[in-house]
C-alpha cells in the first residue's frame, strides 16, 4: 500500500471547510492507502492560544477524526508533539529554504500585510518548513489537503528534492491530492473568503462539527446569495449558490448537475431550507458519536499507539539525515 499523511491544526473548531476538503476524503482512503493523520499542535501556536483551549480543540480534533469515521485500526493516528523530530527535522529544513521561498507563501503573505510584517512572528514564517518535517518523516507519496494548503505541499516538493540533490536520496518528494468538489469551501457570510475556523470576526459565515445543529441550520438560512434566483453552479458570478451546491454535493454525493436539475424550478428559500436540514442531520449524527468516542475513552490508547508507530519511523528518517550531515554517526 502507498502511504499518504495529513492533518488539521487545531485552532480553534473543526469546521465544515475542514470536514468537506479533508476529513472525508481521509475516510475514503483509509481502505486504499497506509494512511497517517495527526494534529499539528505545534503549528497551532504560530498564533498565540490559550492552553485549555488548546487542549481541548486537540483532543476534540481527535474525537472528532473517529467519529466521522476515521478507524484506529486502519489510521496511524497521533499528535505532532508526540514526536520530537517533527521539530528537529524542521531546523534542518529551515537550513535548506531560501528567505525568498518562505516570503512567496500566499498565508504568509495575506498575513504579513494585514498585521504588518515586524509583529509577526519568525515560526509564522517558518511554518511550512514544519509543514514539510510532518511530511518528509514519513516518506508520504500522497497529501491529501484542500487548496489553500497546496503551495505549502509544493514546496516541500522543492525543499525535498533540493535535500535529495545535496545529499543523496532521502526523501519520497510528495504529491498534493486536491478534491474535485470542495477543495475550498467558502464563508457563508462573504463567499469571496475561505470559509475559516481562525476569522473570529465572523462566526456567521463558518458551520463548526461541534455548533448547536439548530444554530448551523440559521446560519445556511442566512447564507448570502446573489439577487438572480436561479439555482446553478457558477463560481465567478453566483459565488453564493455554487458555494452552497457544493457543500450540498459533499454531504449527500448528489453530483451538482443533478441538483441544478432537481432544483431547476425552485427558489433560493426552497433549496436552503432543504440543505439547512441536510447539514442539521449531519450534525446531529456526527456530535452523537463524538459523544461516544468521548465516552469510551479510547482517545488516549488511539493516541498512544499511533505516537508509537509514528516515533519509530520518524526517528529512523532523523537518525538518517543526521548521520548525511554529520551530526550523528
Ligand atoms: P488547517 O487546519 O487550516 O486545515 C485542515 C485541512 O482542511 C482544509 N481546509 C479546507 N478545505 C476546504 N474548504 C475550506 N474552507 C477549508 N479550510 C481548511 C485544509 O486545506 C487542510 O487540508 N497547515 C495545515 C495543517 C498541516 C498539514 C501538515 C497538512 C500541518 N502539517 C502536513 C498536511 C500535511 C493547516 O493549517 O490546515
């Protein structure tokens, strides 16, 4: 089996953005590949993070993996601090990334010019070196990410295959695996943005797995739509309606040609009030088994187990870059 890797940094809530352009690819490729999803804790505090908090949303990222489906005796699943190379390999790699490269970053780049760059903070900027240590450890052929993270997976191709012309063959240079359908899922409440679990100032345009289900159902009732009321998908000109076609079409796997069909003679109330049902079932169906994975406490054995699969690999990937450079023999 090829092995692919992936995971969710948790800031904040899991939100649907994350369930559509990841989760659920993740529990599709669990039957197909030697699959590895952690939560990057370590990238988390790039911004600054209350601890409990922090606790919390990495335990909840975790209970929430399981209860969409994730299943611990196929996925190697862990917590980036659980393994101290994450963090070693990361220093190598910033030795071998060119200021240039890290200051091209899109993330980094819309950060840098809202907040200015003298207040942010160097591990913002290094970030998708740490990115590309999670990734390289383990030798991952595919990453499944939504679009936002694909020139972060891109360039740890260029970093991988920079480390391989220096010193011989070390790395699998990985490929991103992006959706089809909802690669980028949009806010609700200004589809031209990400919908995003770090945009605090805009709760309404963001569903989170853990909202009250009667509160996501008004937040879809809300939803800014355009003033044709036609339903059919066309990103540029109806950014509203085709982001709602496809958080339709991932939660039901009704393609959107058939929905543009079945709602051909329909307004915009019509189709809302059907998908504000669609997405308050899946709610309710994912937080009660989250309350069971909650209950069965197996969060900590999943994690433990899955630390020490993932610690083997990476140590022995550390131990042979360290030895490529000199620093161990
Ligand atoms: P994060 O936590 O921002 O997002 C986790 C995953 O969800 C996807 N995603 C979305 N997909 C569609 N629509 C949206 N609105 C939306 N918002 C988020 C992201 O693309 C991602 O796949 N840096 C990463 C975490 C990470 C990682 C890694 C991923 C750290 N190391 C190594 C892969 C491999 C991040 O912040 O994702």
């Amino acid at each position: 089996m090829e092995r692919m890797l992936s995971g969710i940094k948790p800031t904040g809530q899991v939100t649907l953005g994350n369930y559509i352009g990841a989760i659920k690819n993740f529990l599709k490729y669990q039957d197909e590949y030697e699959l590895f999803i952690f939560i990057a804790n370590l990238h988390a505090i790039t911004v600054f993070q209350d601890k409990l908090e922090l606790k919390k949303n990495t335990k909840d990222i975790a209970a929430l993996y399981l209860a969409c489906g994730l299943d611990p005796k196929k996925v190697t699943l862990f917590i980036q601090t659980d393994i101290l190379e994450h963090a070693n390999l990361s220093f190598v790699l910033n030795c071998f990334t060119y200021m240039g490269e890290l200051n091209r970053m899109t993330q980094y780049k819309d950060k840098s010019q809202k907040l200015g760059e003298s207040s942010i903070n160097v591990g913002l900027f290094t970030y998708p070196d740490l990115m590309a240590a999670d990734i390289l450890l383990y030798d991952p052929k595919y990453i499944p990410v939504g679009d936002d993270q694909k020139q972060h997976v891109e360039l740890t191709r260029d970093i991988a295959s920079r480390v391989n012309n220096r010193l011989g063959n070390v790395f699998v240079i990985p490929e991103p695996l992006i959706p089809e359908n909802g690669a980028r899922i949009m806010s609700l409440s200004d589809p031209s943005k990400k919908m995003s679990k770090s945009d605090e100032s805009n709760d309404k345009g963001c569903i989170y797995l853990l909202d009250d289900p009667d509160v996501a159902k008004k937040k879809i009732m809300s939803a800014v739509t355009d003033s044709d009321a036609k339903i059919f998908f066309d990103r540029e000109n109806k950014p509203g309606i085709s982001n709602l076609l496809e958080i339709y079409s991932s939660l039901t796997d009704i393609s959107i040609k058939d929905l543009e069909k079945k709602y051909s003679n329909s307004n915009y109330g019509e189709f809302k009030k059907d998908l504000a049902n669609i997405v308050k079932n899946f709610l309710i169906d994912i937080q009660s088994k989250y309350k069971n994975v909650l209950d069965s406490k197996i969060i900590e054995d999943v994690l433990e187990s899955g630390a020490q699969k993932a610690r083997l690999i990476a140590s022995k990937k550390l131990n042979k870059i360290y030895k490529k450079l000199g620093l161990a023999s």
